[in-house]
C-alpha cells in the first residue's frame, strides 16, 4: 500500500511538469537560421583605401536539414555565427529600399548571385568574364567584391588584386546596373503586422496572408482565450493560403486584450537574392542568399483591442441638461468663482493603451488575456507535488 502514494506523486508531479512546458509555445529550430562555423574561403581582397578584406562563401542553416550559401554584404560588419538570423526585407535597411520599376541595391545584388558562383559554375564564369581560368577562391572574391560594391559602396584597388577577381567584379557590376525588379518577396509575411481597434462590433481585420509557397499555413492565436480566426464568412480557420484573408473574432465579454496571430510555412521556396539579418535586431552581419533553397518560416501579427472610457451622449442631451438646471438669480460676479471651483468635476484620465507588443493587458479591472498565468499556476503546482513526492519517500526509508 506504500506503492500507492508515491505512485500517485510521481504521477501528479510528472503532469504538472508537462503541463507547464505545454502550457507555453516554444521555439523551434525551423523558426530561424545559424551560419555554419566553416564556410569556403575565398581570396583576399585589397580595397582602394589600402585595406585587405578577407572574404568566404557561408553556409546558411534554413531549417533542420536544409541549407544555402550565402555572401556578406557589409565590409566591417562580422558574422556571428551563434547568432539567430531571420529573412528580412531590403526595404528595413537604410540605403537597401527597393524602387519599383526601377534598378536599386536589391536589385542588383540579387541579379549578381543569380549571374555567378555557386549559381554558375566556374568554367561558364570564367567564359563569361573573358579569363582562361577562374578557380573557387577567385570566384567567391570576386562576387563579394560585386556586393560591396552595389551595398556598400566599396571600390577595387585594381592594381594589387588577382586579375581574374578584378574581370569577375567587373562583369557582375557592368551587368546588375540594369537590373529592374529582380528581388524576390518575402517567402512568407502578414500585413499589416499591427491592428488595433475600440469596441468591436465586427471581427478585427482584415490581416493578409502573403507566402512564396502552394501549400497551406498553420495558423495559431497566442495571448487571447476569447478570440479565434475566422475567414470572410465567419468561418472558423486553422490553415490559410497565400492571398488568404483573415480576421480575428473576439468574444464580446472580454472588453480589451491583446492577441497574437502566429503564420508558420514549412517547405516555402526560399530563391536566391533573399536577405537575412539578426534576428530582433541582433547585431551581426546581413546575409544575401547565393543559390535557392526551401524553408521554414514564422510571421506574426499582433491585434489590439480596448473598450471605450466614456460613453458618447445621445442626441438631445445638451438641450435636457439645459431644461433640467435649475433658476438661479444672478449673483455678484465675486460670488461666481467659487461656485465655479465647486462645480467643476475632475475628470479621471483614461487608461493607458496596451503596447502592440506586449500580449497581456496591464489594468487591473480588464479581463486577464496571457497565457502567462495559467504556466505559473501549473507550475506551482507542480513545485507543491514535488514537495510532497520529498514526504513520502522520507517517510518510507523510516519504515
């Protein structure tokens, strides 16, 4: 019969511990990529101003098992190859946006990896730049100093570097200067990535699903019990596809909230010319893809809500209150400031609003939306189950 208990406690603790790691969603490897630690070096290069820059065609993890190379795209920045990187779009780095219908950095550095190695293979490269020969170290130069050049700004000396790096840098510069339009989008994105709205009547939206891919989007709502996604027909959804709109129903009773919609993608089309960057902000150096691939991809929107402070007075309210109030003689205007102060009502300042990042509401008197309370609860039960799991095998080595 001593079995039993201990039994139970083990049990007891064993599913407060699962439900707390449950309770809260994690991050997946498929949700961001690393820079492998040994990517193929390429030849030195000797800029204009007397610098040496080294230069090295990177390995890109994209998902569990799938990766691309890749070129640095800034001179002084360096890799980190711990670092989480993320797609990013041209336009969110200054002096990157891209111009429709018209030739921009994004342009040409996604014309000059698509024109060159490892997209190319050495021998077409070395035809293509009028050179008898151009080996993989030359060519990984040459194409970084293409890059530089159209993202940076950075000039060749042309007397101190390889020949054939300097016919190779020289092909991919002549040629990406008429590049229009060549960038592709993101693989997977949604817009707008903030919402907010006061009272909803009808579903928050329309959010727009944008994806590279044919097949369909896992779709999840994060911070927010009382809402779920719905289509243009009201419809509850789970998966989306690309050009999908969607929208966020929300339970009536729960006045103000937050809520995030998570889009995740597996197996999306992932072309050369795609930039990637730290991800939140990470500083580390900006990716340009060199060669297609396929990915695993996140894209998230956040949507807010609030109920209003004060209700808005009907029609023929002013013309009540005036038929209401009551004769009073005219009075000294000394006498009048002081009936003024005491008539005067302080009005309470409206709450703040709720961040669009944050997923929880901070006002004491709205209905708690997070997720975040329900893992500490699990938790702490788990942590009280433990204690009395310590109980009962302290008592049975007694017995």
């Amino acid at each position: 019969m001593r079995g039993i208990p201990l039994r139970c406690a083990v049990l007891l603790a064993s599913a407060g511990l699962f439900g707390a790691l449950a309770g809260t969603p994690a991050a997946t490897a498929d949700d961001f990529s690393r820079v492998d630690r040994d990517p193929a070096v390429g030849a030195d290069l000797v800029l204009d101003d007397g610098r040496s820059a080294p230069t090295a065609l990177f390995s890109l993890r994209v998902g569990e098992r799938d990766s691309v190379r890749a070129y640095a795209t800034r001179v002084d920045e360096e890799v980190r190859p711990r670092t989480a990187y993320v797609e990013s779009d041209w336009s969110d780095r200054e002096g990157w946006e891209q111009v429709p219908e018209a030739t921009d950095p994004a342009d040409r550095a996604s014309w000059i990896v698509a024109h060159s190695y490892p997209g190319v293979a050495l021998t077409s490269l070395a035809l293509d730049a009028d050179e008898l020969h151009v080996d993989e170290a030359q060519a990984i130069a040459g194409t970084q100093a293409a890059l530089w050049h159209v993202l940076d700004g950075t000039e060749l000396d042309r007397d101190a570097n390889d020949s054939a790096v300097v016919a190779v840098h020289d092909l991919l510069v002549r040629g990406s200067a008429r590049a229009v339009d060549t960038a592709a989008e993101l693989s997977l994105e949604v817009a707008p990535t903030q919402l907010e709205a006061v009272d909803p009547e009808a579903p928050l939206g329309p959010l727009t699903v944008g994806s590279a891919g044919s097949g369909s989007l896992r779709l999840s709502v994060h911070g927010a019990p009382a809402s779920w996604l719905v289509d243009g027909d009201g419809q509850q959804v789970s998966r989306a596809g690309d050009g999908d709109r969607l929208y966020l129903d929300v339970d009536p009773a729960v006045r103000a909230g937050v809520a995030t919609v998570h889009v995740h993608g597996s197996d999306l089309p992932l072309p050369e010319g795609r930039l990637f960057a730290g991800r939140d902000g990470a500083s580390t150096q900006p990716l340009v893809t060199a060669e297609p691939g396929t990915m695993s991809s996140s894209a998230t929107a956040t949507l807010t809500w609030r109920g209003s402070t004060t209700p808005e007075p009907g029609p023929g309210a002013d013309d009540a209150a005036e038929s209401e109030a009551p004769d009073v003689e005219e009075e000294a205007p000394a006498a009048e400031a002081p009936a003024a102060e005491s008539a005067r009502v302080e009005q309470p300042e409206p709450p703040e609003s709720p961040s669009a990042t944050d997923d929880r509401i901070a006002d004491d008197d709205l209905a708690i939306t997070g997720t975040w309370l329900s893992a500490l609860l699990v938790i702490a039960g788990a942590l009280v189950v433990s204690g009395l799991l310590i109980l009962v095998l302290g008592r049975r080595r007694r017995d």
